[in-house]
C-alpha cells in the first residue's frame, strides 16, 4: 500500500506544481490581454482558467461517489468569455483547485479500490486522476503558450530559458552539490 500513497503524493505535487506554472503564466499577461482570443473558435487566457475551473468542480465534487459528469454542469457554458477581471478570474481558478485538493487529499489507499464514473465510463480512481492530471496540463500548457504570446516585457521562463540548457544543467549540479558530475558521468548502479 505505500506505492499507492507515494502514488497519491506524486500526483498531488503534480496539481500543486500545475497550478504554480498556470498561475506563473497569468501573473505575466496584462489584465486586458487575459480576455484576447485569436478567433471565434479559440479561447482567452480566462475562458481556459473557467473551462478548467468547470471540469474541476464536476469531476472532484463527490468524486468517490457520483459521475465525475455532473448533470448541472454547463461545460458548453465554460467556453464563453465572459469573465471581466483578473480577480473574477484569479477567484474561478481558486474555487476550482480548492474541490480538486479537497477531493484528492484525503484519499486512503483502500479508495484505490474503488470505480468511479466519467461520462458514465468506469474508471479506477489512479486513471480518473490520470486523466485530470494530464487534462489540466494540457491546459496550462495552453496558458503558458497564450502568455508567451501576449505578455508585453520580458517573458521570465518557467523552465529552461532558450539558449541556457547548458547554464541550467551545470546550476542542477552544482545545487545538487555534485560539481564534479556532468550529466554524462552519472555513476553507474
């Protein structure tokens, strides 16, 4: 039962780490720019922040006990950009992760036994956080491209800067107090 709580702590450092590189794109773009979309067919900044803000409601909210497709979800709804302020939005992004970590925090290992239902599809409780988990990357993927876009000053990386791979392996090292080790001098096991 450990792999299923490293699992599970796993998986919630990944929301946590999710939510910080979403929220890190956002702080970037200007408030007008979290409302731009490039066509009738594409989505802002904030209607993406809503449409995840929606599924995470339907799909934590009794998670261990009802379809993760809630019948008073209006997820067509979602795609309408009509959020009006970077704090509505900061307040929609908020109240979503708050059901997701209400939900998946206090799960035990025995809750891994469990099926629940997306869309009335059955799915082990580690495929239906799987499956959020990489929907909502997915999305702060969307975030981060849309801020690279839209941002007006100098776009600060939230991984490794362009140009700076070696830099930045060479700072990992040294951090990790291995400043003999290059990344070809792994020891070997």
């Amino acid at each position: 039962m450990d792999h299923l709580k490293n699992y599970l702590d796993s998986s919630l450092n990944l929301f946590r780490f999710y939510k910080s590189l979403g929220e890190k794109a956002l702080e970037q773009v200007a408030d007008e720019n979290l409302f731009w979309q490039h066509n009738a067919d594409s989505n802002s900044m904030a209607t993406i922040v809503k449409h995840m803000a929606g599924n995470m409601h339907s799909r934590w909210t009794d998670f261990l006990e009802s379809d993760g497709e809630k019948p008073w979800r209006n997820r067509d709804g979602e795609f309408e950009n009509d959020i009006r302020s970077r704090e509505e939005m900061m307040q929609v992004w908020e109240e979503g992760w708050k059901v997701l970590f209400a939900a998946i925090e206090p799960l035990a290992p025995s809750d891994f036994e469990k099926t629940v239902y997306i869309q009335n599809k059955a799915h082990t409780v580690m495929d239906a956080i799987n499956r959020q988990l990489t929907h909502y990357a997915s999305h702060v993927g969307q975030l981060i491209y849309l801020g690279k876009m839209l941002h007006s000053d100098a776009w600060q990386s939230l991984s490794v800067p362009k140009g700076q791979s070696k830099t930045f392996s060479q700072n990992a090292f040294r951090q990790a107090g291995n400043d003999s080790l290059s990344p070809k001098e792994f020891p070997k096991k």
